[in-house]
C-alpha cells in the first residue's frame, strides 16, 4: 500500500510540474509575466505572429423598456421611490 501511495504521489507531482511549465504564466509561447504581473515578450525568442481573427458583429436589437414605476416615481435601491 505505501509503494501505491508513493507511485500516486510521484505521478501526480510530475503531471502538476509539466503543465505548470507549458502554461508560461498564461501568456502563451513567447511571452512571460513581468514584475507586476503583466504579460512582456522574451527577448531573442522566437514569437509566431498569427493573422488577427475577424469575428462579422451581430446585429443590435434595442427595445424599449417597459415602465416599472409610476410617473413621479423612479427605480433605485430596489424598489421605486419619489423623485
């Protein structure tokens, strides 16, 4: 039972160190966190520059909200109060 033990242990320590190394801070490949946390390209690596993804907009549908409260009344704090 311990040498189980010991095997799970070691097995799960390497899978924790190799994604911890690929995930470069969460920059992506070429990239790592700076000092307070920002995102900075490492110098003399090689970055892969991709084409920018050209995402067509939706349409914009606005549509008239329905009075909630009465005239002389408006909405704030949860319910409707005097102006």
């Amino acid at each position: 039972m311990k040498y189980l033990f010991a095997a799970v242990m070691l097995a799960s320590a390497v899978v924790g160190f190799s994604e911890a190394a690929s995930a470069a801070g969460g920059c992506g490949p070429g990239w790592y966190r700076g000092p307070y946390g920002g995102c900075r390209p490492m110098r003399g690596a090689v970055v892969v520059r991709r084409a920018p993804v050209v995402v067509a907009p939706a349409p914009v549908v606005v549509v008239p909200r329905a009075r909630v409260c009465p005239y002389g009344f408006r909405w704030y704090a949860g319910r409707c109060r005097p102006i």
